[in-house]
C-alpha cells in the first residue's frame, strides 16, 4: 500500500519524529509507524484523536469558521499533530521537538496531500 511508504518516510526522515499513525474515522489504525524503537504505543492516542477530531471539525464547521487542517498539542517536551484527510481519515505525528513543530506540521501536510492523492482519491 502507498500509504506505508508515505508514513515510513514521514518518520524515518525527520529526526524529531517519533512516530506516525493514518487512522480511519472511528480511530482505529490503518497502519502505523514507530520510529521510537517499539517505545511507543500509539492505538490509545488514536482512538482518542480520532473521536476528538470529529468533534472539532463538527464545531468548526458549525461555526462557519472554515475547515479544520491541523491540530496540535504539546506538553512541552513532545508534541502531537493531527491533520484530518478526507472520507474520515486523519494522518497523526509525535514529536519530540518542539522549537521544530512548524516544520513538522508541514511535513504532516504534505504527507495527508500524498495519502489523500495515491490512496482516498
């Protein structure tokens, strides 16, 4: 499937990224990368992403406030983002940097742009 070599990428290239999830809409994981060397586990967090983007997009929407790109939230030492795809998929990142967050939330989005283009389109 494109869609793991487009994740793989998106991990292995960045050194600040520990991990990438390409859920479906009720948060399960269509697959998934850890770039932490089995340290991470990652399905908790989409289950809840997956149930926290849907609200978020419902509120945006309603609100007439556009459409809803990404999401991010951090603790300070890692940060999470989310980049919701089409058809109720999202496309999740971990992070370790946070002084690095812009450049991986672009990197997000241009990885949805190519899951969305080889594999929801």
């Amino acid at each position: 499937m494109p869609f793991r070599k487009i994740l793989d990428e998106l991990v292995h290239e960045r050194d600040d990224m520990l991990g990438a999830l390409f859920i479906d809409e009720s948060g399960e994981i269509v697959h998934e990368v850890d770039g932490a060397g089995g340290r991470l586990d990652l399905r908790l967090v989409g289950a809840w992403v997956g149930i926290y983007l849907r609200q978020l997009d419902r509120i945006v929407g309603s609100g007439g406030l556009g459409e809803l790109k990404v999401f991010q939230s951090g603790n300070g030492s890692h940060w999470l983002s989310a980049c919701p795809l089409e058809d109720g998929y999202s496309l999740l990142g971990l992070q370790q940097s946070p002084s690095l967050a812009a450049e991986s939330r672009r990197a997000l989005i241009e990885a949805g742009d190519k899951i969305i283009e080889a594999v929801l389109r």
